[in-house]
C-alpha cells in the first residue's frame, strides 16, 4: 500500500498567519497518462466527520474558502491555509486515490490557535 | 440536499457479527460509487471499502485489514448501502463512515454520514 506520512503531527499558528501542511507518499501519485496527482485533502472538526477540502492536489471543492490552496506533484504535497481563521481549527488529512483498491489517509495534523 | 444516515452500530463480543445500514437521500444512488470509512477511537480515517456504481456492475473492493469478513452490498431501489461484518476483531472498533464518492474525482468523498459506533469488546 502507499504510505502517506504527514507533518508536521500538530502546528499551533496564529490568527491571519499562515498555517503549511505538509504530505509525502511512498510512492508517485501521479498518472502520466492524464498528468493529475491522485491527492485529496480533508479537515475534520472536533465531532464532525471529515469534509473534503482539496482533490486533483490543487483544486478547490466547491463552497471551500479560497484561503485554501493545495500544491506540489509526485510524491511531496503541501496544504496551506493563507490566513488563519477561528474556525480553522480542525485535524487535517491528506488521502491518496492513485491505487483505489487500497486507498489510504495520512495520520492526520492537528492544527491549533497560537 | 444530499445525505447519508447511518444505523446499526453497537456493542458486539469479539468472534460476532453485526450489520451496517446506510440510508441515502438527495441524489441518485446508483451513479455513485459508495464506500466505507472508519476511525477508531482518537485515530486517524482508514478505508474499510467500496461498492462500484450500476455502470461499473457493483463490483467490490475491500481493505486487505477486513477482506473476508466484511461484505459491502447495496439497494438502490432503497437508496440503501450496507456493511456486513463478521467475526468481528476488537480492533475494528472504530466509528463507521458511510461515503459517497465524487463524480468528480472517484477516490475521493465528498459526501460523509454521521457515523455510527461499532465497539468489539467481552
């Protein structure tokens, strides 16, 4: 199975800074054959289950605030919230759909107010 | 709107069985490929499986963790999705996400129920 590691485990950033998630997978997550990054991002608030932020590593779903950005290809992965809200707070995961038989998350990054 | 309602969940002794139900409402259940997530208790999310679509003759896929013990079935006729799971282990305690995945991008969920609580303990 590709292994998805992330990090940092939990980064505590203040409000209207910028707040960076990082993602790698073992392996590629790129398909040459229609050069897109098999990548998602989610973030799930405390009680809630996850929400779909970022797919394609880099395009919004719709309704997500555009101080969300996804970016990176291959195997290195960056999440990037531009300015931090309150309502941020929340754990993020990274998720890989390149092998769908064997779809898997990273451990997930907690993000906090400063 | 859409949503995904699950039931079901509970306590179960280690070696039983339990059944999963999920009701779906506000699209057409049988253009999408359906899926099950769980997440164990203050853990991260990890697959449990999937359902093709009608178009892709409801084939199924499981993680290797539960291949053999869980079977995923759906009725689209009861916008339904279930998860049958047998000798259940104590590690598959976990709330159990019912997921819808995108048209978008299959592999990715962009629909997610409530979750419901199975919890494998004697």
């Amino acid at each position: 199975d590709i292994v998805m590691t992330q990090s940092p485990d939990s980064l505590a950033v203040s409000l209207g800074e910028r707040a960076t998630i990082n993602c790698k997978s073992s392996q590629t997550v790129l398909y040459s054959a229609n050069n897109k990054n098999y990548l998602a991002w989610y973030q799930q608030k405390p009680g809630q289950p996850p929400k779909l932020l970022i797919y394609w590593a880099s395009a919004r779903e719709s309704g997500v605030p555009d101080r969300f950005s996804g970016s990176g290809s291959g195997t290195d992965f960056t999440l990037t919230i531009s300015s931090l809200q309150a309502e941020d707070v929340a754990v993020y995961y990274c998720q890989q759909y390149y092998s769908i038989s064997a779809i898997t998350f990273g451990q997930g990054t907690r993000l906090e107010i400063k | 709107e859409v949503q995904l309602v699950e039931s079901g969940g509970g306590l179960v002794q280690p070696g039983g069985s339990l059944r999963l139900s999920c009701a779906a409402s506000g699209f057409t259940v049988s253009d999408h490929y359906m899926d099950w997530v769980r997440q164990a208790p203050g853990k991260g999310l990890e697959w449990v499986g999937r359902t093709r679509n009608k178009a892709n003759s409801y084939t199924t896929e499981y993680a290797a963790s539960v291949k053999g013990r869980f079977t995923i079935s759906r009725d689209d006729s009861k916008s339904s999705l279930y998860l049958q799971m047998n000798s259940l282990k104590t590690e598959d305690t976990a709330v159990y996400y019912c997921v819808r995945a995108s048209g978008t991008a299959t592999g990715t969920f962009d629909y997610w129920g409530q979750g419901t609580l199975v919890t494998v303990s004697s």
